[in-house]
C-alpha cells in the first residue's frame, strides 16, 4: 500500500502560495487559490486540491492562463454585473464576483454576477462557504451504449443523472454559465489537460440573495432552515445505511479530522509537489508526519514527525 504521509493545513497553504508566487501570481491571488486548494484538500475533494497544481502552472507556462488579470465589472443593472476574467484562474474570478454579488444582496437583497473567459474553478462548494460565511457515473462513448467500463468510458461524456430532467438542469447550467454569460458553451469549452495550450473559455453564474428576504427574520428562517434538517435527519434509512446525512456534513467532519491530523497524501504526490517548486524556484518544502501501517487488519497506525531534507 503506499506510504501516507500527513501535511498541516497551514504548511500546504503557505507552500501552495510560494509556488503560486513564483508562477507570477500577486500574493493576494496566490493565496486566494492556494487556500480554496487546501480547502478542497481538508473536505476530503482531493481531486480538486494541491495535486492540481502541475496542471495550471502548465497552463501559466504554455500562455492559457493569465496569472495578473485586472478584474473590472460591467454593472449592467443595480443588482447584475459582468466580469471578464481575462482567461485568469477560475478561482479569482469566481472569489470576486461572488464578493461583488455579496455587495449587491446587502443593498438589494439580492445579487447576480456572471463571469466569461474564465477558467476552472476547483470545488464549488467553495463559494457557497464564501457566501455563507459573510450516486453511481455513468458515460457515454460515441457509440451511445451505456458501459461501466472505465477505457471505454473516456471515450464519452457523463450521462445527466435523472434522464431528461438531468438532461434538462444540464442544458440550464449551460444556458446560465455560458450562453447568457457570453462565454463558450454548447461543448465549445477547451480541455484543460489536452489543450494546454488554449484558454478554457468557461464561464460562470453565481446568485447570492438574502436567505430571510420573503421572512420576518433571520432567526425564523434559521428555526425553518432546522426543522427541514431535522425532518431529513430522522427519516428511515436505506437498509446497510447507518444515518442520514444532510449536504456538507461528511465534509465537515472531514476537514474538522484533517485540520486537526493533516491532510493525507502518498509520498509520491508530495515528492512530485516538491519537484514542481523546484521547477519554479520555490524554496518551500512541507514538514509531515509519516503514517505507517502497524496491522493492516485491525487498521492501526502510528505517526512520528519527519522533515524532508530540501535536496531530496
């Protein structure tokens, strides 16, 4: 099995941050996208967190991605803007315009801002926790057969999940992030990993609105908002499932594990991180804990602290 080794929150952030620095980002913008990284990282996304890193300064190098972009709104109404995110991180864009949408709700109880030439944005549920804070995949070949073949499946794209009322939300999240947004759409999104060398094109929609703006108050939308969780919490489980979850608990209780233990990541993973800031002239290196099977059936481990010397 390989070797996990356990990074602080704080350490990965600092060291996401130096390399982003060195690939030319301003402070405020590395650490803006270092620290949704690390937040993916700690809410167990890890699809979405530092291993991402090779890919985007990738995209630095080849011209796709504008690390100095100069965010400008167009208000195009009191409560709508526009912002052309100048084929910058997806993250800086997605960080403003929800600052900006947030401005709008406080004086209008609502805002909205969509964002063209962007790029990706990792997790999502990263600008709900902004805001908020101030089943089984299948694809499709060419071929139109359904498969759960893995080598097949690359050939195709993501079934919608529901039929066609999946089909129906995902032409409206098209319709939203990128037609009326004035980004690419309808399949015209470059790859990130296969076009290196092109901007992605993406855009984004983001809404933010006052949760109590049809109540009287904030506290009855909070004992409303309790009741609903309460009336999910306690209905009857599928047979094999111990409790209920309600959306961002598991991730919750992941970050609060992570944030407390580190977050994991094979030596594999960390070696190439160290590498890539090498690459690009970054000095920062991550002091971890080194996890080591003692009994693969009882599942215990131990740790002890180990620092990795900076020419390994």
């Amino acid at each position: 099995m390989p070797e996990t080794v356990l990074i602080p929150a704080a350490t990965a952030r600092r060291f996401g941050t130096d390399v982003l620095v060195h690939g030319s980002l301003s402070q405020n913008h590395a650490q803006i996208v270092a620290d949704a990284l690390v937040l993916a990282d700690l809410r167990g996304v890890d699809t979405h967190g530092l291993n991402r890193l090779p890919g985007y300064l990738a995209r630095i190098r080849s011209g796709a991605l504008n690390p100095s972009p100069e965010l400008r709104f167009e208000q195009r109404s009191p409560v709508c803007a526009l912002l052309d995110a100048q084929h910058t991180f997806g993250f800086l864009a997605a960080h403003a315009a929800v600052e900006r949408a947030l401005e709008m709700a406080a004086t209008f109880g609502v805002g909205i801002v969509a964002v063209k030439n962007s790029g990706h944005y990792g997790m999502a549920a990263t600008y709900l926790l902004q805001a908020i804070e101030a089943t089984e995949r299948w694809r499709s070949p060419m071929l139109r057969a359904r498969t759960t073949d893995p080598n097949r499946a690359l050939e195709g794209v993501v079934l919608p999940i529901g039929g066609p009322k999946g089909s129906g939300l995902a032409m409206m999240m098209d319709i939203f992030g990128g037609l009326i947004t004035g980004a690419s759409f309808a399949g015209g999104v470059h790859d990130q990993y296969k076009e290196v060398d092109q901007p992605q094109g993406v855009g984004q929609w983001f809404l933010v609105f006052k949760p109590d703006l049809f109540l009287d108050s904030r506290d009855e939308y909070r004992e409303r908002m309790d009741t609903l969780f309460s009336a999910v919490r306690s209905s009857q489980p599928a047979a094999g499932v111990d409790r209920i979850y309600t959306p961002g608990e598991i991730e919750e209780a992941e970050r609060q594990k992570r944030e407390r233990d580190g977050i994991p990541f094979t030596r594999a993973e960390i070696d190439a991180l160290h590498r890539l800031a090498e690459e690009w002239g970054s000095a920062m290196r991550c002091p971890h804990s080194l996890h080591i099977p003692i009994n693969e059936e009882s599942n215990l481990v131990m740790s002890f602290l180990s620092f990795l010397d900076e020419d390994e």
